[in-house]
C-alpha cells in the first residue's frame, strides 16, 4: 500500500502563438493548473487542467486550486491509496457539487500516479490499445472566411479529418459566408462542422441553420444554451443538419434526459467537462448504449493536458469510432505538427507526437510526460498563489 502525503497546485500561464476568437471571448493565453500528487514513496503523478475560463466550465485557476487545497486534498487525498480511483472519484463526488475542472485534473493525476506505481501507461489502465493514434480534426478559430478557408486547406493538406469553425467573427451573415467559404475549399465530402457554444437562442439558431443546411454540415455542436435540452430536441425537428450536444452534456443525468428527449444526435465529450477518466468512461458506456456517437474536444492545454484523452481515445472502442479534436498544443504553438514546436516551450518536456493528423499517446508508465520544471518556474500566473498541503 502506498498513499498520498503531498499535494502541490501550481498555477501557470502559457501563451498562445495565435489568440482564439469565440463569441465574446478572445483568448491571448491558456491559464492553467499543473497539479501534483506524491506519495510516500516518492512517487510524483501530475496532470494539468487546461484551460479555464469562466463561460465554459465556469472554473478559474483560483478555484480549482481553491477546491483541491482546501477540500479535496485534506479530506479525500492525503493519507489515502491513490490506486484507489474508484473510491476517490465517488468521494469527490459526494464533497464536492460540479466543479468538473478540479475533479478531472485530479482524476488525471491518480490515472499517472497509478500507472507509475503498477509501471504500465495509463491506457493499459483504461482496457488496452484498440488504436496505435487517434484521428483529429482541426479547429479553425473564427475570422474572414478567405483567412479561414486558406487555414482549413492546409489543415487537409495535413491530413486532418474534420474541420470545425468556431462562430462569431463579425455578424451573422458573415459566419454564413466564413461556412460557404470554407465549404467551398475542403470541398463537398470533407466532413465539417461548426460550434455555436451555446450563444444562439432557438430563433437565432433556426433561422441561421436553415441558411446553413444547403452546406451540408456534418454536424452543429451545441446551437443553444446549455440548459435547454428541449429546445435541442425542438430544433432537430426543424433541420437537416445534425445537432450534438456539448455544454447540454455533463453529468450522466443530462445525458439521460438528452437520450430520452432526442434532444441530440450526437455528443461531444470533453474529459474536464465530464470530471475526469472514470466518469468519461461511464459517459462513453451511456452513449455507446444510446447508439450515439461521441467526439472528442480539448480546453486548449499542454502536451501534459492533452495526454488524458489521447490514452482514452486510443483504448475505448466507443471513443475510438469517433473523431479527436483534441489538438491543444497545437492550438498554444501555432502549428499543425508537433515537430515544428519549439522544445522546451510547454508545460511537458516531450509533448505526444502529432503527425499527419493523427497524435500518438506518449509511450512509458502513467502517461508517459515528463514536467518542464523550467518552464513551470518562468511561467507562473502572475499574483496568482501555489498552494501546497502535506501530511
Ligand atoms: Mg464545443
């Protein structure tokens, strides 16, 4: 038996080569989490939560290190065997209402702190290789249609499989032409989509996607807030084009009434969203049940970040059928290939391969990243404090 004696929060700042324009939002740099767990064997496991913003998870660095130094840790960590996830996700749940973000970056850090101690990667832990890589797409952040359709064909060039356009560049009419555009340069079979995030009311959004329908998108993600579901199952009725659910999609119950509503036909997971590799797991088992296909997002983040979802998307057979957007060191380095990044430029020393539109989990025990303390060190949020708790 070992167990956790040690629980450092560590906040850091990593800018982005390229800001990311979203409804209302522009992001200039990932403000994240690194969390790490040591146990009394000096074993050290480590995740990073990506990045946090108030309108998507409704989390910042304060409050994940908040909930983790202050709860988390002190009554469900320390002292306790980390081999344990089960136990401790279901703690977790119980002590804690949502905050999904703080829940996940410590499931994750369990996930490669448990594959340290038993020295296998932690997609052995979740049911063995069913992919040597997963497949991406890429995500074009919203702009003139002539600068993201340039963007989109080199993305294909590259070999990615799916092209998603974010909303909200200029006025409506204008992310009709940016779709036209971008249609017009992947061509008809290319399977593209867009993510409104929540930001349409169920006029706004009938009206703009029966503009849209003749573009034959594969899928819109998430065209109304996240709370109404039954405005979802409206809206499908009314269009060609395929609804997927991403905000409207946490916890297991959501999913439920989404099933039981038809409210989407598809899903979108992103394993912050969902709270971590045990409950995306369970998340994909529902699905799977539903017969609803499932894609993969990211929060943006670092080759550690990233690393969670390329272990479960590379050893879920449900997952596996679907598409990965989970392209966050890219989106931070400004690059389609991890071998034009810089080194020594992210939170991981040796960021997962990402090549020809496909990214392969790193290979060694727990997820197989090693930290940059260098760049944790330089690149601390500025103000913003570390916390550490100890036994
Ligand atoms: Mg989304």
């Amino acid at each position: 038996m070992s167990k956790i004696v040690k629980v450092e929060c560590l906040p850091v700042s990593t800018p982005l080569k390229k800001p990311v324009i979203m409804p209302n939002t522009r992001i200039t740099s990932i403000d994240s989490v690194v969390l790490k767990l040591t146990t009394d064997d000096g074993t050290v496991g480590i995740s990073d939560s990506g990045d946090t913003s108030s309108w998507y998870r409704g989390e910042l660095q304060e409050s994940i290190i908040a909930m983790i130094a202050n709860v988390i840790a002190p009554r469900i960590l320390l002292g306790e065997d980390p081999r344990n996830i089960e136990k401790i996700v279901a703690k977790m749940d119980l002590l804690v209402r949502d905050n999904n973000q703080a829940k996940a970056t410590v499931d994750f850090a369990l996930h490669d702190l448990k594959g340290k101690l038993l020295g296998v990667p932690v997609y052995e832990l979740l049911g063995g290789r069913t992919l040597e890589a997963a497949r991406q797409g890429w995500v074009l952040s919203a702009g003139k249609p002539d600068d993201v359709a340039a963007e989109a064909a080199l993305a294909k060039k590259t070999g990615f499989a799916l092209f998603k356009m974010k909303i909200g560049y200029g006025t409506m009419a204008d992310d009709i032409a940016m779709v036209h555009a971008v249609r017009d340069t992947v061509g008809p079979d290319a399977y593209l989509t867009i993510d409104a995030n929540g930001f349409w009311n169920y006029e706004k959004a009938l009206h703009i996607i029966r503009k849209l329908d003749p573009c034959g998108l594969d899928l819109i993600e998430q065209p109304l807030p996240h709370w109404d579901i039954e405005g979802m199952a409206r809206l499908r009725g009314q269009v060609k084009t395929p609804i997927y659910a991403d905000e409207s999609a946490q916890e297991l119950h959501h999913l439920k009434e989404i099933v039981d509503r038809r409210a989407a036909d598809g899903l979108f997971l992103k394993l912050q969203k969902a709270g971590g590799l045990v409950k995306s797991q369970r998340w994909l088992t529902m699905a799977r049940l539903a017969g609803l296909p499932v894609h993969c997002g990211c929060m943006i983040g670092s080759g550690l970040e990233h690393s969670p979802s390329a272990h479960l998307w590379t050893s879920n057979e449900w997952a596996t059928q679907g598409l990965n957007e989970s392209i966050g060191p890219l989106m931070i380095h400004g690059t389609m290939e991890s071998r034009n990044i810089e080194p020594g430029t992210d939170i991981a020393l040796n960021i997962p391969r990402f090549e020809g539109g496909l990214c392969y989990p790193n290979e060694g025990v727990g997820f197989g990243v090693e930290l940059n303390e260098a760049f944790l060190a330089s690149h601390a949020t500025p103000e913003k404090l570390a916390r550490t708790v100890a036994l």
